[in-house]
C-alpha cells in the first residue's frame, strides 16, 4: 500500500513588544495548532476536504501526528514569526497501480 508523508510548516507572525506578547502570542499560536490538530484528525470515513485531510485512506494510531515546534527566541529574532513542523503519515489503500 502506497504510504506518503506529509509535512506542514505553520507560522504565525509575532508583533514587536514585550514578552508580554510574546506569551499571548505563543498561546495563540499552540491554540491554532490545537485546531490544526483537530482538522488533521478529522472524522472518521469522510476522506474530503471539508471533513478532514489526515490519511487518505485509513485513521492512524493515535499519536502518530508529530509536532516539533522551532526555538522561539531564534524565530521571533529572525523572522518576527513563531514556528513548527507538524509531519504525519497517509495511506493510501485505493492506489491501484
């Protein structure tokens, strides 16, 4: 069965300012992950895009959704953003090759 591995790569943007709004930025950016989580994993059975878009096929083990997120003190420096890799895999089992 062909297996694909897909990566995201979410930024969101932090303003200048005091730490302050570095931690409601970050608290925003885990939300927004939160509900990418949520998006990925979907419901099951319902392979479109307005349902989910985790596997093609199947609904993984749980855990099998990585998230490493960037050193934040590097990303706001570098690129006034906040950072993360989400990597996940799908199977596809109606490839007919």
């Amino acid at each position: 069965m062909p297996g694909y591995q897909l990566v995201l790569k979410p930024v969101w943007p932090v303003r200048a300012g005091s730490a302050d709004i570095a931690e409601k930025e970050q608290q925003a950016f885990d939300t927004a992950i939160g509900y990418l989580l949520q998006r990925i994993r979907g419901l099951f059975g319902d392979k479109t895009h307005g349902g989910r878009f985790l596997p093609v096929a199947e609904v993984p083990m749980e855990g099998s959704v990585q998230v490493d997120y960037d050193d934040p003190e590097q990303t706001i420096q570098a690129t006034k953003s906040l950072r993360a890799t989400v990597t996940y895999w799908a199977d596809d089992n109606e490839f007919v090759g």
